[in-house]
C-alpha cells in the first residue's frame, strides 16, 4: 500500500447526515469500484492481520493505527473517484442512532440477519466468509450519547483516554451492529469506515488541547507500516480535516 506524505488538498470530513447525497452516491460508487478490483478486500484482510499480529487493538496505537488505515482508505477512494476533494464522511451515532438509509439499517432479516437493502448492500460478499453483510443490532449494547463521549474527554492522560474511547463506545457500537461489524474482518461492513471517522473526530478534537504530551508514544513505529506515531500525529497532514472540532 503506497502512502504519500506532503498532500496538497485538504479536505473536511463532515456528519453523514450533514452531507450531500452527492458524496453518498460517491462512497458507494467509490467503495464498488474497490470491492471489484479487490482493493476493498485488502484493506478488510489488513485489519484482520494487523488485528493477529501488530496488536492494534487495545494497545496505545490504537487510534493511531486506525487513523493511518481510514486515512489510506480515504486516499484510495479520491484516487478510484478521481476526485482529490473527496471526504469520508462520518456516523455521530450520538446524534442518530440510525445509520443512513443509504447504509441499510442496524437490523437485518429476521432469521438470517443478512441486509437486503439497499441493494449494491446485498450484494457485498464479505471475506469472512458468508453471502451477506449481517447485522444484529443487539440491543444488550447500548449506543453510547454525548455524555458517554464527554466522560471519555474527561480521562486525563492519552492512555486513559484512548483506553476509554476504544473499550467504551467504539467498542459499543461494534457490538450493537454485531454481526460483520463484530468481528476482527469488520471493515467487511461498510459502516466500519464512517464509525472510524467518528472516533477518530472524537480524539481530533481532544488533541486540540492535550498539549505536548506523548512524546514517547510518538517516537514510537506506527505497526505495520514504515512511519512512526508522529507521522499521523497531526491529521491535516494526513489531508484532513472535520467540519467542527
Ligand atoms: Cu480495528
């Protein structure tokens, strides 16, 4: 996977349910375009594989790592689109519980929990294995609000804070879809990608005022990858923004 510092656009990431149907058109599009080339199945087996063995999951480089990897997904998209201004936008599930209809919704068929609609949806064939994306929506996991956001900008140190976020609502929500979204192939789903973007908007804006800390975390190599902790440090160098921090 080829990744390119020094990008020259910016682009801002805005609330699903803010954004033009437009860029929801493109993200489907976009996202077919890749799940036929097999670009789309690479990235869900890379999540699983640096799940396995670069322990991204409930280490400090948690929201690193997953800032990288949403971020070249993003970057692989504005190339399939040729459209550098192309923004993934993000699932504030605090603000709406609900998917976007484009999305399909939490809940899929009775019996079998495949999601039939959207249509391009019932299709997508996922690597786990299996002839459907399934969703659960398994109420037992509520979907956390704001104030369950808020308690996490409580926590006072990055660690404590990341630990949070990651075992609090990001795992939440993985839960409560269930399903595809359960498990360590859950990029399968495409919703994977704009519940990313939501976590990582959340530790965006709490970086806009955590000083210089992390010093060490930062100087740290960035698993499974060439660049260090730093490299992602700062997402507008990665080339984008969110439309409110
Ligand atoms: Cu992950």
């Amino acid at each position: 996977m080829i990744w390119l510092l020094g990008l020259t656009t910016l682009v801002t990431r805005q609330s699903v349910f803010d954004s033009d149907p437009l860029v929801h058109d493109q993200y489907v599009r976009g996202i077919q375009a890749l799940k036929a080339s097999g670009e789309y199945d690479a990235f869900t087996r890379s999540h699983a594989d640096a799940s396995l063995f670069y322990r991204v999951h409930g280490t400090a480089f948690f929201l690193p790592w997953h800032r990288h990897f949403v971020s070249v997904f993003e970057n692989s998209l504005q190339t399939t689109l040729q459209d550098p201004s192309f923004a993934l936008p993000y699932w504030d599930w605090t603000y709406n519980p609900k998917p976007p209809s484009f999305l399909g919704s939490l809940l899929g068929d009775n019996t079998s929990h495949c999601i039939s609609d959207p249509e391009w949806l019932s299709a997508w064939k996922p690597v786990a294995g299996g002839d459907c994306i399934k969703r659960i929506d398994n109420k037992s996991h509520p979907i956390p609000t704001h104030q369950d956001i808020e308690d996490v900008y409580d926590k006072t140190n990055f660690s404590s804070f990341s630990h949070a976020l990651e075992n609090g609502p990001h795992l939440s929500i993985h839960s409560r879809v269930g399903g595809n979204m359960g498990g360590m192939a859950s990029p399968d789903d495409p919703l994977f990608w704009l519940h990313h973007a939501f976590v990582d908007k959340v530790w965006c804006a709490r970086q806009q005022w955590e000083g210089t800390e992390n010093q060490t975390l930062r100087a740290l190599p960035l698993p499974g990858t060439d660049l260090v902790v730093e490299d992602v440090w700062d997402a507008t160098l990665l080339g984008y923004t969110y439309d409110y921090l």
